[in-house]
C-alpha cells in the first residue's frame, strides 16, 4: 500500500486554521476574496434588477418600446 503526499504540508495548514479560527467574523465572509462574492455581486445583481424594473415600468406607463 503506497501513501500518498498530502496536498499541502501539514504545517501551511496549521497556519490556515489557526488564520481563519482567530477572525471573528461570519463564516462566509473569512477569507480574503470573499467579500466580492458574498456581498459585492449580489449588491450588483439586485443594483442592475432594481434598474431594469425601474425602466421597465416607466417604458410601460409612457409606452414606449412597443414591438408593433
């Protein structure tokens, strides 16, 4: 039976969880990047959702864009 090397050294990760265990912050918000995706790009999506209900209400109460 052959052992096979680990994907990172026992002590990098050591480090990682001694990192993450000493953050007092949400779960979903401990790593570095993870502002972007947990906050950032639904900020965006529901940014560019309120826009194109907005104009699309408006379009609908002057009539405007109609295919024929």
């Amino acid at each position: 039976m052959v052992n096979e090397a680990p994907f990172r050294p026992r002590e990098k990760l050591i480090e990682k969880q001694r990192l993450y265990q000493s953050i007092h912050r949400h779960t979903h918000l401990k790593g570095p990047m993870d502002k972007i995706t947990s906050v950032a790009i639904p900020l965006a999506l529901a940014g560019s959702s309120l826009f194109l209900i907005a104009r699309g209400i408006y379009n609908m109460s002057h009539g405007i864009g109609k295919k024929a």
